[in-house]
C-alpha cells in the first residue's frame, strides 16, 4: 500500500493494514530479525545509554520473539501474503541463527549459542540484505 507513496507517513491517507504472526500463521525469519535488533538494543542502552529499566524491556521481548520463532517455524512471506510480493523470504536458517547469536552476545546463555551452531552456514556468501544475513553471523560467530 505505502509503497505507491514515498512522502511522510502523516501524510499518508491510504489504507495501511497491519499483519500479524502466529502460532498457525508463522513468521520465524521475522521474528528472530525482530530478536536480533532487540537483544542488539538492549546492549546499546545498558551499555552506552545507561538505561537498565529500557534495556531490560528490549531483553526481555528479545527473548519471548526467539521462544516463539524456535517454536513456531516458517517463512513470514507464506504467512502475511501481501508482503510476498515486495519482501519474500527465502529460507528461515540464517534468522535463526541471526536471533540466536545476538541473544548469545546479550545473555551469555549457552542456549542461544547451541541454536546458532544448528542454523549457522559457513559457506561464502554474495553480502548482506534483508533476507540474508549469513555474512553477519559468519562476523558474530568469528567474533566469539
């Protein structure tokens, strides 16, 4: 809808549905780049903004976003049709382990790293993008 559209959102006048992931209607790719950008926040504003009770929430959603991702697998294009046409997912395996290592660099927690090692891919790869983050983990796993 808003792609038609490159001005500000308040401005916008035209219908703008929102979509949502669940348990029968999966999105595993989505919500462990969701969990990924969380636990990355919450080292931000522990770490450098020096905000506990912000970076505490970010966590915490960080975490339920990976519970539910692992839980509930699938590609979010297969799910939420109207956005297949502009952002469709490939695969899920390098967003798992995407989410799984960035929750591993915020907790310590030997989980998130056992889960990362199941989806991490070692192989070359052309770069990085939105629906590949391959290189990415490949530069967190190094970093380890």
């Amino acid at each position: 809808a808003d792609h038609g559209s490159w001005g500000r959102p308040e401005e916008m006048t035209m219908a703008r549905p929102a979509y949502k992931l669940t348990a029968s209607k999966p999105g595993s790719d989505l919500a462990m780049e969701q969990a990924a950008a969380f636990a990355a926040g919450y080292l931000v504003f522990k770490d450098i903004c020096n905000d506990k009770a912000y970076a505490d929430t970010l966590l915490e959603n960080a975490k339920m976003l990976w519970e539910f991702g692992i839980a509930h697998q699938g590609k979010y294009s297969a799910s939420v049709t109207a956005a297949a046409g502009y952002y469709q997912s490939f695969n899920v395996t390098d967003e798992n382990c995407w989410g799984s290592l960035w929750l591993y660099k915020a907790t310590g927690e030997d989980k998130y790293l056992t889960e990362a090692k199941k989806w991490y891919d070692m192989a070359p790869d052309w770069g990085m993008s939105w629906d590949d983050v391959i290189i990415g983990n490949q530069i967190l796993m190094y970093n380890l």
